[in-house]
C-alpha cells in the first residue's frame, strides 16, 4: 500500500473508534426499542358488536305411516256330511259274561313277574361313560408314574424331526371299570406323525386303578398330554 503523504489524512488509525462507535449505536437503538411501550385503544374505538339474528330451523314432524294388516281371511266353511244307518243290522256276536265267582275247586295260575328295571340300570351303569366320579382313576404308581411311563415308551417320529415340529397332542381315552384302556382318539392334534405315535403310547398303557362312584367301579372318560419338544 502506498503511504500517505500526511499521516492526519490516514482514516485507517481512526477504524477501530468507527467500529466501537457503531457497536454502541446500534446496541443503543435495540434496547430503546425493547423499551419501547404501547399503550392500547379504547374499546370504544374498536367499532360497535352487532347481533344478527339466526333463525331456528323448524323440522317438520313426520309420523311413520301406520300400515294395518289386511283383515284374516273368513273362516272356511265346514259342511257337516251324516252318514244314514239302518237300524235294522243285525248283531250276531253278544257279549257273553261268565260266571267269576271262585270255588273251593277253582285254579288259579299265577305267573311270576320278573322285574327287569334293575338288571337294565346296572347295564346302563356298565356302559356309561362317567367325566367325574367320586374316586377318580389312577395310573399304576400315580401321576409321576405315568409321565415317566409316557417318556420311556414315546419315540419322536424321524420325519417330524426333519420338518422340525413339535407340540402338545391331547389324547382322550376311556378307563373301563376293571382298568383296561379303551376308545383311545385325539382330542388335539398336532401332525398326523405325531398324534400316531401319541396314539400308540396310549395304547400301551398298563391296567389303571379304575374309578368308582358310589363304591361301584364305573367307566371313566380321561385326557392326557403329550408334549413333543425337539432338543
């Protein structure tokens, strides 16, 4: 830069009071401006509410109309037909009334009356399958038992360990009234591999204690789970 050739005419040396000098203007003319207060107008000057009218929409009552039934039809007319007998037929067979008063000498044949409603009730009994009994049936050696017998027998199907199913398969079977093991089906299956093999299990279960109502062996309707879970 070429110098000057007074150094009073050099405005470079006065820039930085330029610069304070501008920073305290303006930071001046923000404060007086947050200072700055209004004061409202009146609310005369606001000009004047007016109130319009609304009128009240009348909604015509309307009345579903009423529609009677036609009147029934009459009644049909019953034409009474007699029929016109003879007196004059002739009756050949009479009632004859014998003589029923027994003697010394009159038999009598009685024969025995057998009562079959309580042979019928015990067969009922026998065939009807009971849900709950006083005495409930028992595996062999109770609940602990019977899964440790369900374990030990089951064989997990090769083709629904390749597919990677499992589940829980219900079976419902009857205990018969001297403990054999009947009816077996699935209640809620899982695959047609697996309720086969439940099946088969079931099957194969031992002579349970069976189950009595009012001190009577009875037959007894049971449901047992078969959980397959894969390792």
């Amino acid at each position: 830069m070429e110098l000057k050739k007074t150094p009073k005419a050099d405005l470079e040396n006065k820039r930085n009071i330029f610069l304070a000098l501008g920073l305290v203007l303006a930071l001046g003319l923000i404060l007086f401006a947050f200072e700055w207060k209004t004061t409202p107008k009146k609310t005369e000057s606001l000009g004047q509410i007016q109130t319009q009218e609304v009128e009240e929409e009348i909604i015509p009552i309307t009345r579903e109309e009423q529609n009677t039934p036609p009147p029934p039809p009459p009644p049909p007319k019953v034409v009474e037909v007699l029929n016109i007998v003879d007196d004059n037929v002739e009756i050949d067979d009479e009632l004859q009334i014998e003589d029923t008063e027994a003697d010394a000498e009159t038999f009598i044949d009685v024969a025995p009356v057998v009562t079959t409603d309580v042979v019928e009730e015990e067969e009922e009994e026998e065939t009807k399958v009971f849900f709950i009994v006083e005495d409930m049936p028992e595996f062999p050696g109770g609940e602990m038992a019977l899964r440790q017998f369900i374990a030990n027998a089951i064989k997990y199907p090769v083709i629904a360990q390749e597919n990677g199913i499992q589940g829980k398969v219900y079976i419902t079977f009857v205990v018969d009234a001297d403990g054999g093991i009947s009816d077996a089906k699935v209640a809620r299956g899982v695959d047609p591999s697996l309720d086969k093999e439940a099946l088969r299990v079931v099957n194969m279960l031992p002579k349970w204690k069976p189950g009595k109502q009012r001190g009577k062996a009875v037959r007894v309707s049971y449901t047992v789970p078969i959980n397959f879970v894969l390792q």
